[in-house]
C-alpha cells in the first residue's frame, strides 16, 4: 500500500482518537498509518507500521 492510497481522516490533540464510520463500511477492513504534527504545525515522518482493523 502506498502514502498516496491514504486519506486524511482527522486530528487529534490528545493520545487517542475516535473515527465513525456510517453503517455501509461495517465488516470492511480499514488501514492507519500515524504522525506527529508539532506546535508549528511542522509534520514528522510517517510511522513505518501500518495499523489494519474491520469496523465493527
């Protein structure tokens, strides 16, 4: 999978992050990939995993 097949879903100040998903996307499997953006809005590297879950 490549950088370009990612789309932006939020942001999130805080360690943890909620996402909702309408009901058409239940079953299917989604992918995160994570980085840090600091104070200057300067953004760090993209993490090297790549996090998979099905929405439940």
């Amino acid at each position: 999978m490549s950088d370009e097949e990612f789309v932006y879903a939020n942001f999130s100040s805080s360690v943890t992050l909620t996402l909702e998903y309408s009901l058409e996307y239940v079953g299917k499997t989604v992918w995160y990939q994570f980085r840090w953006v600091n104070l200057k809005n300067d953004p760090g590297p993209w993490s090297e995993n790549i996090v998979s879950a099905v929405i439940g």
